[in-house]
C-alpha cells in the first residue's frame, strides 16, 4: 500500500515537474525584491527555471567567499596572490579563473 501511494506521488511530481521548477516572471522579481534575492531573469523571458537560476547564485556566491578569501590572505598575511590560491588549495584551472577577477 505505501509502495503504490509513493508511485502516485512520483508520477504526480514527474507530471508537473516543470510547474515545480519554472515561476513567471514576475513572482521571480517579487522573489528578488521581497528577499533581497538577485535571482538571474534572462533578458525577455517570461519565466525562469528556478533550478537553474538558485545554482547561479549559489556558484556567484561561491566565487564572491573565494575571492573575498584570497584577497584577506593577501592583505592580512601578505600573501602574493598565487601563495593565496596555493594556501587554499586551488586548482590550477581555478587559479587562472580567479587572477582574472583580481
């Protein structure tokens, strides 16, 4: 009995699976504006993925910490931009990413 409940939610999920994941436009900007949000609105579109849009802001936010972190290393410590980067155990790939944004 609670295998098929489970099946009928997943198909239910699975049906409106886009109408989970996609807002319109404008609950978006009230989403932005209510918690100072700044969810990534594609210039004229009418919705937005918001799967798509949280790992946006997760990923710039992830790069504002590491650039914040690299930066206080450098004045803090004194550290040249590459000792930073090695101190944090970057990637050499993710190094040239972030000289960039220096």
């Amino acid at each position: 009995m609670y295998s098929k409940q489970v099946e009928q939610v997943t198909k239910a999920h699975r049906k409106n699976d886009y109408e989970y994941k996609h807002l319109d436009r404008r609950s978006v900007e009230l989403i932005n504006e209510v918690t100072r949000s700044n969810l990534e609105i594609p210039a004229g579109a009418k919705e937005v993925n918001m799967c798509e849009a949280l790992e946006k802001m997760k990923k710039k936010a992830v790069e504002r910490n590491m650039l914040e972190s690299i930066q206080n290393l450098m004045k803090n410590l004194k550290m040249t931009a590459e000792q930073a980067m090695d101190a944090l155990g970057m990637s050499a790939e993710d190094k040239k990413r972030y000289v960039q944004m220096l």
